[in-house]
C-alpha cells in the first residue's frame, strides 16, 4: 500500500546545484594550486613534481587543441599522464616509496585489428620502489585498475560524452548511467532517478499504444543494475502520478520490483530510495552539499564535472567498484595513442570519415577529452585536500 507523501523539503534546504567546470576555468585553478601544492608534508621533492607536471600537462593538452587528429591522441595520453604524475604526488594515500612514478603500467595488444577491439590491461606490479603510473594513480583515486584485457569499444560506453554515438541496448556494454535528485524526501531517507537504462527491456504495447513493462522486464532490470556497484542495497520506488508525467507527486510505494518508466532520453528510468539512513542526531550542516539527501545522492553517485551530472559507472574488468572516469580516459587514450605511434596508417585509416565507421566517434572523443579532462584532474586533486 502507498502512503502519500508530497514533493517537499523539510529542514534540509533545497537540492544541490551542480556547476559545470569549464577546461578554462579547470586550469585557472590548477595554475593556482601550483604556488601552494596540496603535497604531504610540503615536502620539496614532491612540491618540485606537482608543479612541472602540471605545467607539462596543460602544455600537452593545449597543443593537443591546435593539432590535428593524427597526433593528437599522443599529446592528450601524456597530457593526461604527466597530470597523473602530480595526483600521485600531492597524494595522502601513498607514501615516500609510492609517489614517485615509472613507466606505464598499462598495455595494449591488438594494435593490428580494428580500433575498437585494441585491448588494454595493467603491466607492471606496485611494491615498494616499483610504482607503475596506471597501477599508482589508480590508487591514489581510490579506484580500481584494469586486470583483465579490456576492449576499447567496452571502456568507451563509459565516457557519457559519447552516449549520442553508440548503441545503447542490453546486448551493448555497460554504459554510463545518470542520477538525479528526485524531489522527494523525508527525514531520514532519499529518492532517486536513475536514467540512461537501454529502452529495449521486455515489454507489450498496452492501452493507447502505452509500453507496458511486466515480471519479465523486472527481473531483467534487476539483473542489469546488478553491475552498477553504487545501485545496490536499495528498495525500488513507485510514484503516482509518474515522476515523468512533470506533475507534482502525491503517492509513493516502496518494493523491492523496479517501477519502470520511459524517460527523456527515449531508453528508460527507475526510482530508488538511497539505502543510506540517517537519524535526527546525524544532521547537522553548513552547506548544501552537506544536506543528507545531497550526501546520499554523492554516495551513489559520480559528479561528472565538464557536464555537471551525476554519473553512475558500472563495474568492469572482473572488478567489484567501478573506475575512475579519469582511469577510464587514461586507459581510453592509451589504447588510442600506442595506435597512432605504432601503427600510424591503421590510425590515419580509423579517423578518415569516409573509410571508417568509428571516425566520427573518435572525432568526439578526442574532442572532448580536452574539454573532460582537465575538470577530472582538478576534482581528483581537491579532493585530496
């Protein structure tokens, strides 16, 4: 049975705004940082390494904006893993023998087959005076890496700038999916919406021409939110009206079957109660992103920063936590740069639009990887402060 329960904010203020960071005003910061680096200890040595690293990085990828794509994947990968060397370096998580990194410590093998079937692993193993790049800045993120040969085609539906390129569907890989504050609260508890899910779950054309979603495509939602880490322990939420009707809500019930909806996007959507739970005694705050809805939501959640969205990885890689999004754009531009180094005519052949299918993604991808990166690496170091 469902009880009623208006759109409303109790006591803790109104939903967290998310600002989208702009490349130019990512750098702005970073450039700032560099007088007073964020490095344990103010240690010099490591003071020495955040700040021409960084310096390399922002020259990297500005003359990755004025190149053209045959080399410009090479300038973007060491762009981004000089910016790595600096994470590591103003890092609380590694130590005196860990921060100072050596090579890779990622591979690449099937450079000569299609772009989207170059697989990428880790190389290399962390002990003490071994610090592989990948392997080290992964850990400083608090992330996991890649054990397994990943595809290239499998890390790009994790980038949701490419989302309006691939095919989103059940048989696809895993893609990005995006959380939202649903304006419904309580409390001592949070609702949901999870968007992005591919529209062609189990369903029969109902009243009005109306799709209409049953047992079946239940259980097949709850098996594909399976491999979203973040998407467990919850209780799925129905509404009425529905959340996509823009009419104020006036019912809702709580059940352990998703409630299945069509959303914006033309795939689909399901409401969740966050599983955290918060008693009166636990509140206590100064800012919105303070407020316990905004601390659920971050929880499960990934602010996406150059877009401003709460994103929601799934898990990879024989993995049981979802990547980095900037381990995932490393990986990405690894792939794609052993290509163009080693393999330049493959390449020129990938990019060229009138001979091959994936040019316009890669065209994309390289694009916005200017535009993603950047706001990565400063959300990455601000979060070590």
């Amino acid at each position: 049975m469902g009880i009623s329960i208006p759109r409303w904010y109790p006591i803790d203020g109104q939903p967290e705004i998310l600002q989208e960071v702009s490349k130019r005003d990512a750098w702005v910061e970073l450039r700032s940082m560099r007088a007073h680096p964020p490095c344990p200890g103010g240690r010099t040595a490591r003071a020495d390494v955040f700040r021409t690293s960084l310096e390399q990085s922002e020259q990297l990828f500005r003359a990755a904006e004025q190149t053209g794509n045959e080399s410009r994947p090479l300038l973007l990968f060491y762009g981004l893993s000089q910016a790595g060397r600096a994470i590591a370096a103003a890092s609380q998580k590694l130590g005196d023998h860990e921060w100072a990194l050596s090579g890779h410590g990622i591979r690449a093998a099937g450079l000569n087959g299609s772009v989207e079937n170059i697989a990428v692993s880790n190389h290399g193993l962390l002990a003490p005076g071994k610090n592989p790049s990948f392997l080290r800045v992964a850990q400083a993120l608090a992330s996991p890496s890649i054990p397994t040969k990943v595809k290239v085609r499998e890390l790009w539906y994790l980038l949701p700038e490419l989302r309006g390129q691939l095919n989103i569907s059940r048989s696809a890989p895993r893609p990005t999916l995006f959380m939202e504050d649903a304006h419904l609260v309580g409390k001592t508890s949070a609702t949901a919406l999870v968007w992005g899910l591919p529209h062609d779950f189990s369903h029969e054309i109902g009243f009005a021409g109306m799709r209409e979603y049953g047992s079946e495509a239940e259980s097949q939602v709850v098996k594909y939110l399976a491999d979203y880490p973040t998407l467990t322990n919850y209780r799925f939420v129905r509404v009425q009206p529905s959340l996509s009707s823009g009419r104020t809500a006036r019912e809702i019930e709580w059940s352990d079957k998703p409630w299945i909806e069509l959303a914006h996007d033309g795939g689909l959507q399901v409401a969740i109660e966050l599983e955290e739970r918060l008693s009166v005694a636990e509140y206590g705050f100064n800012h919105p992103s303070e407020f316990p809805r905004n601390v659920m939501l971050r929880r499960a959640s990934f602010v996406y920063p150059s877009l401003g969205v709460r994103a929601v990885f799934p898990a990879i890689a024989e993995n049981i936590e979802a990547l980095h999004p900037l381990i995932a754009w490393w990986a990405v531009l690894y792939g794609l740069s052993m290509l163009a180094r080693y393999e330049p005519s493959s390449w020129t052949e990938a990019i060229s639009v009138n001979r091959s299918s994936h040019a316009i993604i890669l065209e994309i991808l390289l694009d916005e990887a200017i535009n993603a990166c950047p706001p990565l690496i400063l959300q990455s170091l601000k979060s070590n402060l």
